[in-house]
C-alpha cells in the first residue's frame, strides 16, 4: 500500500494524516493514530467494544514475529478486505478504530500521572535510604 492509495481509501471518513512508521505507516486522525498500514494488511484499532466485529468477520489481530516466539498485539486487527471495495462502510470502521484509539489514550493518562508522582516520591526516598544506609554500616563498624 503507497500513500495515494491510503489517502483515497480514507477520502470518505474525511482527512488523515499518513506517516512512515514500521515496515508502512501509521494513519492519525485528529492527531490520534488509529491504523497501520503494514505489508501483511492494514489494521485498526481494536478494544473490548470493536474486537467482536472484527471476530465475526474472521479478521485476527496483528502478529509479528521475534527470534524467540510470535507477538500478538491485540489493540490492532486486519480490517476485512471486502472493506476496500466499499469506502463508506470502511469509513464507518475507521471511525469506530478511531473511537477505540481515544478511549484508550483516556485509559493512559491517569497512570502516567500516577507514574509521575510515583517518581517524584522516590527521588525524595533516595536520599533518606541512602543516609540511613550509611548510618547503619557506620553503627555495625563500631561494634
């Protein structure tokens, strides 16, 4: 898949951005990435409320393979391919992939912020481990 080809497959869900990424490209809309254009297909993103479409169409979930075993990334499926012959339901998809992609980075969030002060604490706790650290084998010399 070429770049032009993906702009005319998105022409009815309206504009997109297209960008190198991986082996293909990663297609974003309102500055969310929503699909993967991949030499094995392209894939949409997928969560708990989409994943049973995609299984009633016999799609599976983008794998890749690494020296030790197959990586099953279960946030992407293969969009059907009876979707590239008709723009509008493949429209209707990418809104839905679209939707998912924004309900997970919504998910994300919360954590990187708990994340966050996570390491903040921690960088207090340092110095105070450290010094106690010291105290203790200072203690255990003088014994």
């Amino acid at each position: 898949m070429d770049r032009e080809f993906l702009v005319d497959l998105f022409a009815n869900f309206g504009p997109v951005t297209i960008r190198r990424m991986f082996s293909g490209y990663g297609i974003s809309a309102d500055g969310t990435n929503f699909a993967l254009a991949l030499r094995a297909g392209l894939y949409f993103r997928a969560d708990e409320a989409t994943i049973p479409q995609y299984e009633a169409e016999g799609s599976k979930p983008f794998q890749y393979q690494t020296r030790a075993k197959t990586v099953t990334v279960n946030s992407y499926w293969q969009l059907p391919a009876r979707l590239f012959d008709d723009t509008e339901q493949l429209s209707e998809w990418a809104r839905a992939a679209l939707a998912a992609a924004q309900r997970a980075a919504l998910k994300k969030r919360p954590k990187a912020r708990k994340t966050a002060k996570k390491a903040a604490a921690t960088k207090k706790a340092a110095p105070r481990k450290a010094a106690a650290k010291k105290t203790a084998k200072k203690a255990k010399r003088k014994r």
